[in-house]
C-alpha cells in the first residue's frame, strides 16, 4: 500500500523528523488560506498522486509546468493550483493517461544549502531490509546506484534493524558534514527505522533531505506499506480512503463508440456526434 507524500510527511513528523510546514488542500479557496496561513512570500506547490517525478511530468491537457512548481505571490498560488487540480498529471511512473490530481500541498518554499537523500527498502536479494545513503538529493536512488554508485551507500540491517554505528560513521565521513549535521542525520536515520519497523513498512524514503538553516529537513517523501499487516496498523489503513488511488482515462474531445459487425469490432472517434475520418479495425 502507497500513501501520498503528505501522508508519509506527517508520519515522519509524528516520529521527530523535520519537515517544511505545509497543508494539503482540494479547491482553490483552501489553496488560497493555506498560503495565507504560512505567511510567506514563495510557496510551493505539488500536485498529490501515486507516482514519482513529479516535478518533470506534464499535464495531460497541456504542455508547461509540472506537477511540482515554486510560486512566489497569492494570486500564483490560485492559477497554479487550478492548473492541478482536476487534471490528469503524466510523469515516467504514471503511463501515456497519468493521474488524476484531487488534492494538491501547499508548502512553504525553503532556501536548501545542500541536499542528501535515505531510503529503507527490502533487498530481496539479501534478504533484509538496507539502508540506502546519497550523497545527491533530488535524483532516484534506484537509477542512481546505477550511473553514479560512487554516490549511493548501502547498509544492510541486522534482524531487529540493528546498526552498525561504526560502519555508519565511515559513510558519513565521506559526505563532509559538520558535527551538529552528522548528528542530525544519524537520529534521523534511527526515527526513520523506528518508523519502518513499528509501522510495517517496506519502504521509507526521504529523497532530498535538506539542510536548511543549519537543520535538515525532509523536502519530499515517500513511503510504502505490508499489505498483509494492516490489521494491525489502523492508522495506516485509515489513509487509504484519502486521495486519489486509481488511474483513470483522461476526459478527450472524441469519444469512442464500439460498432460490431460478423467477425470484426470498429472502433469510431466521434465528436459532437457526428463520426471523424479514420476507423481503427481489430480481430
């Protein structure tokens, strides 16, 4: 089971780890006090699916702005946010048809100094759960490890999620970071464990996590869930009925009618109901 990356922030909040603050809204209106409320002069906002890339998707309808977008006035916040909702977002995961966006996030934009990102997973082939450490943020760890491995550390976990510190500690050597920063990141690496493990997790993934001000921050997040254990996470069930869960066909000026003969189907584009030239013909 997949949740939406506001779902997965405010589980990563309620185990200590920093976030942007940010409310997730489903009309323009709630789009509008949202910015008001957090009072700053750059937003952000992101269009809320089961899907990554965001950022470098498209509309369906339209070519342009994706489904992650920096604003920096009011009247921004409502276009780009009526731009979103309602439409079909089309990224690498989604397919050819994307997604429908039903509620967007309104988030306070931070100015990052630098970005790292983690992820826990299940190796399949080690079978246990690894730590997945990069030095880049921003970027799909999976896709990564692969061009630039140089860039990605894996740490595979004990049974219970035991750690070894003193491997850790070497990895985090390597990503050049001062004291109180590499403190930051080790507690949150142990909230983020503490969090797959008690909530049944098989994935967890804070790609990037900023450094903002001197704090780290998780900017974006991900996370996945055991079906087979939901019955004994209520809360994480509960969110399977917020959002959009299901792709959908998006809404075209044709519409397709099925014109049957003996032994052939006739697919016919018809719009404003008279028929267009051009018959798709199939077994």
């Amino acid at each position: 089971m997949n949740i939406l990356e506001f779902q997965a922030k405010g589980l990563l909040d309620s185990y200590g780890v920093g976030i942007p603050a940010g409310k997730v809204v489903s009309t323009v209106d709630e789009a509008l006090e949202a910015a008001k409320f957090l009072n700053d002069g750059n937003w952000m906002i992101k269009a809320q699916i089961y899907a990554g890339s965001r950022q470098k998707g498209h509309f369906h309808d339209r070519e342009g702005d994706g489904g992650i977008v920096m604003v920096d006035s009011i009247d921004s916040v409502g276009l780009c946010v009526k731009g979103m909702l309602g439409h079909f977002l089309v990224t690498d995961q989604t397919g050819r048809d994307g997604l429908y966006v039903e509620q967007v996030y309104v988030e306070q934009a931070l100015k990052v100094e630098r970005e790292w990102a983690l992820s826990l997973s299940i190796d399949d082939r080690l079978r246990t759960v690894v730590l997945m450490l990069c030095r880049t943020g921003g970027a799909q760890i999976e896709s990564l490890s692969k061009l630039s491995p140089d860039e990605v550390h894996m740490i595979p976990l004990g049974l219970n999620g035991e750690l070894s510190q003193a491997t850790l500690s070497k990895v985090l050597q390597e990503f050049d970071l001062q004291e109180p920063v590499c403190n930051q990141f080790k507690k949150i690496i142990k909230d983020s464990i503490r969090l797959f493990y008690e909530k049944d997790a098989s994935l967890v993934e804070i790609n990037p996590l900023g450094l903002v001000d001197g704090s780290l921050t998780a900017l974006d997040a991900k996370m996945s869930f055991d079906d087979n254990a939901l019955f004994r996470q209520p809360d994480i069930k509960a969110m399977q009925s917020k959002g959009v869960r299901k792709k959908a066909t998006p809404p075209s000026k044709y519409r397709w009618i099925q014109l049957s003969t003996v032994g052939w189907k006739y697919w016919v584009p018809v719009c404003g109901g008279r028929f267009v030239h051009g018959v798709t013909r199939c077994h």
